[in-house]
C-alpha cells in the first residue's frame, strides 16, 4: 500500500502522461435534470458595464494564462470547440457549405409556421417544412435587404471555419403563398399571456421584412440544432449543473481567443444572449454541447438597421470617453468617427482603414475577451490568418448577394482587417507554430515568414534534458541549430529565443519512445 501510495504521488506530479497531449477531452460524464436558464439581456448589460464579473488579470505579478487546453497548448476536440480549417484544410465547398448545407427547407410543399420567434430585433418564424425539418426564418429589414442574411451566412461559415459550433445557415427566397399558420400556434402578448396568433400577426411581421425584385420574401433559415435547449452560457463561471463544465469561461481558451474572431467581422454582439446550450444526447450519454448563435448583427449589419459608426470602438457606456468628449466639448474626434463606409445597402457600415485589432472592444465588457494573453491572440490569429483570399471569396459566394459590387467588397475588407489581425498577434510573441521531429531535427513554420510580415528572424535553440517527475530541466551539450542531441533521457527541453526580442520564447518539450521522438508540449513567453 506504501509503494502504491508513493507511485501515485509521483504520477500526480508529472508534467506530461502517457496519452499526452490529448486531441480530444475525455468522455463527459452523463449530466442529470437540468433547467433551463433564461438570461436577461437587460441586466446582463448592466452588470458587465458597472463591475465586469468572473476572475480578471491581476493589475500587477503572473498572469493567469488560459485552462482548457491540452499540453500543446491548444484546446480540445469536444462539446465546445473542434480543430478544423488550421489542422484540416476544408475545401472551397466546404467552406460555403458550413456545418451540413445538404438540408435547406424543401420547397415542394407548404411551410407551417408554428411560432413566431423570441426575442432579437428581427422579426421572424419557427417553421416546418413538408419533411418535417423544423427552421428559424429571419427577415432582412425592409429598407436594406440582404443586410442581415449575407452577415448570418458569412460569419456562421467563418466561425465554423474557426472551430466553433454553429446552427446550419441557409438563404432562401421564397413567395408569402408559402406560408401556412398551424391552428397550434401560439403568440406571446407584452403581459405575459398567451394567444392563438392570426394571419394579422403573420401580416404585421412579413410588413417589417425585405422583398426582392421579383417580390418574393429573402431569409435566412436556421435548421433546428440537435437536442433540447436549456439557456445560454455566460462568459464567465461555470454551470453549476452541469458536472463536465469545470474550467471557468473567462480562462478558456476557445473564448478567450475568440476576441480577435469577434473583432475581425466585428461580432460586438459577442454576448451570452446569442450563445445556446443544448442537452444531446449520443449512445445513451447525455451531456451538453455549446453553440454560437444569431450572426445576423456582425460586419455592417445590426441585424434591423446598418451598425452605428461607434460598433467595435467604444462601449456602450464608455465612462472614460464620455468624460473626454464631456471636456473637450467633442472636439476630440474618435478615432472610428473618422471611418468612410461604402454606398452599399446589403453590406451596411464595415470598414478596415480604421479598424484596429487591438482597441475594438464588443458592446459592452466581456470578461473572456478581458482576459485574452499575447498567446491566447496567437492561437486564434494562426486560424484567421489560414484562411486565404480564395477561401473568404468561397464564403462570401454564400450569401448571394445581388449587387455585383457587394462580394468584391466584402472580401477585400474581410482580407484587409485579417491581415491586421495576423501583423498584430505575431508580433507580440515568437510566431512559430507546427512543430515536428523529422530527420533528427526539431522543425517549425515561421507563420510571420509564410504570410508575408516579414519573419521571425533569426532563433536561437538551447537544449536541455528535462525530468519529467521533477520539472527540473538540466543544459545539454548538442550541435548548433536545432539538431537534437544524443545525450539526455526520455524527455527534452528545446527553448526557441528570437534574438531580436530576447523576452519572445517558446518551450518545446520532446518525448524518445522507441522508434520516435514526439513533440509533446508547446508554452509561449513574451
């Protein structure tokens, strides 16, 4: 029993284990009942304007650096995020098509309208189609059409691209006569009680969306996610309820990283109301899986209207701007007042001359974002920037739009601000990524160098044999360069140092099995 003991102990400190690093987190466990939550969207401004929740950056000593992540640094495969388009290249279709993009509604019957939809500024309707396929339809406003269906349809693929769970998008067009009322439909009235909802209902709500030229309705239709919804997720805590959620949101890394996504199509509604959990269930096992949701207020759209020119540069309540303007008497103008947008009524206000990747800001303060590191940025940045102009031209096809001039444009300021983005996040640390033993060499790939910023420059490789039991990590004598030596043991430590900027390295543990030496961890300093 003593020597099981001590055995256990010595496994508990090792910094690496036999399967690391994991590509996928470890089979949930089955959740129990779980309620659903419902979120005011009201108080949730107001508590994040006036004392932002969860655990931020300590002002001053250690930062604390992301969780949720496998020993490469990177999170896992699971319910909230999976390796896609950086790891495994999607094709041009893959990319357009999104999640599924085989199940749009059918068109050969009647659409029954079962519900109007809650909550948001659109107006729209949960329907079922003849297959019985259940969708969302979300109208464009009336004086810009195609504004908020283009946005939904660019940023679902885009975030899905990016690894997130998204509901499968489509654009349809079709006429009113489509639409049918089920005698079960219900509409809910401002008191609070229910009501048997008529075709004045239907009427009034088809009044407020766009109609194309040939008169026919345009959407977006969101096919009905799997499993049961039970509330949104915040970006902060956990859910007490459910027993796999065990890394508080404001330190993963799949959120955390998330900020430069938000801010690349300008997704200042980046807020739990348009986040969903839903209870799936999979050979028996229930547990919860986590989507993104609603993208119809990202780029220039603010989903009813085109965005406000201040979208992306302040907050809602920005204090501290307030009380400059207040001064100054306005005449200190904003940095994002100065933006020019283009005559374009489907694309609305998006720009990238202006756009900073470093000061945008969402709507209010999201403490996930807050909390965002020099490596958290990078992991998200090397996602961004591996998608390339032919990949962002397939995804803008996606939102057909009808002015020639509207996808020309999108693209280029989608690929404008990514470069932004990329220049940003690989200065602030060593941009070195894809690290592999091959030929008895350590390799990399210089991501600064392959996209065009210029390099990393020269890097110096220092090599140690690290204990495994112990962290403790000893000099070893090898070739220059990174040639890995022949002396030390099972484990070693490769330390990457930028010569111009000595604080940029990056900690590259090495496993010797048999037949092979496997990289096994990767940490960032800066």
């Amino acid at each position: 029993m003593v020597l099981a003991t001590v055995a256990a102990l010595g496994a508990a400190g090792q910094k690496f284990h036999a399967d690391d690093p994991l590509p996928r987190e470890p089979a949930p466990r089955r959740v129990g009942e779980m309620a659903v939550r419902e979120l005011s969207d009201v108080y949730d401004l107001f508590v994040h304007s006036l004392a932002t929740p969860g655990e931020l950056q300590p002002r001053t000593g250690p930062k604390i650096r992301a969780r949720g992540v496998n020993t490469l640094g990177e999170p896992m495969d699971g319910p909230w995020w999976e390796r896609r388009h950086y790891w495994k290249p999607m094709t041009a279709e893959q990319l357009r098509r999104g999640p599924d993009g085989s199940k749009p509604p059918r068109t050969d019957g009647k659409w029954t309208i079962m519900r109007p939809k809650s909550g948001g500024a659109t107006p729209g309707f949960w329907i079922k189609d003849g297959a019985g396929g259940v969708y969302l339809l979300k109208f464009d406003p009336s004086d810009h059409p195609e504004l908020a269906s283009a946005a939904d349809q660019i940023s679902s693929r885009i975030f899905h691209a990016l690894g997130y769970h998204v509901p499968d998008n489509y654009v349809v067009e079709f006429a009113g006569a489509r639409l049918e009322l089920s005698p079960e439909a219900r509409i809910k009235e401002a008191n609070g009680q229910r009501r048997r909802m008529t075709q004045d209902d239907v009427r009034a709500i088809l009044g407020r969306a766009a109609r194309n030229a040939s008169g026919q309705y345009r959407a977006t239709a969101s096919r009905a996610v799997e499993g049961a919804p039970i509330g949104a997720y915040r970006y902060h805590g956990t859910r007490t309820d459910d027993v796999n959620d065990i890394v508080p949101h404001e330190h993963r890394r799949d959120l955390r990283g998330m900020r430069l996504a938000a801010a690349w199509i300008d997704h200042d509604d980046s807020r739990a109301i348009n986040t969903m959990d839903m209870l799936v269930e999979e050979d028996g096992l229930r547990y919860v899986k986590h989507y993104q949701m609603d993208f119809g207020s990202t780029l220039g759209s603010a989903s009813y209207k085109p965005k406000s020119a201040r979208s992306g540069g302040e907050y809602l309540f920005d204090w501290r701007n307030a009380i400059v303007q207040f001064v100054t008497l306005g005449a200190l103008v904003p940095e994002w007042a100065r933006a020019r947008y283009p005559n374009i009524p489907s694309i609305g206000r998006f720009e990238s001359e202006r756009f900073s990747p470093e000061k945008w800001v969402p709507e209010y303060p999201n403490p996930a974002f807050m909390n965002a590191l020099a490596d958290d940025d990078f992991w998200m940045a090397k996602q961004i920037m591996a998608l390339t102009d032919e990949d962002l031209r397939a995804i803008v096809e996606s939102a057909r739009y009808s002015d020639p001039g509207a996808p020309v444009y999108m693209t280029e300021c989608l690929i404008r601000r990514r470069d932004k983005i990329g220049r940003h996040a690989f200065e602030r640390v060593l941009p070195l990524d894809r690290f592999v033993v091959s030929g008895g060499r350590l390799q990399w790939q210089d991501l600064s160098a392959r996209h065009g910023f210029g390099g990393a420059g020269p890097v110096r490789v220092e090599w140690f044999e690290f204990n495994n039991a112990t962290g403790a990590a000893a000099p070893l004598q090898a070739p220059e360069g990174a040639w890995l030596p022949e002396a030390g043991g099972p484990y070693l430590l490769a330390q990457l140092r930028q010569r111009t900027r000595p604080s940029h390295t990056i900690s590259v543990y090495l496993r010797r099995n048999e037949a092979s030496v496997e990289v096994v961890g990767v940490e960032h300093q800066w």
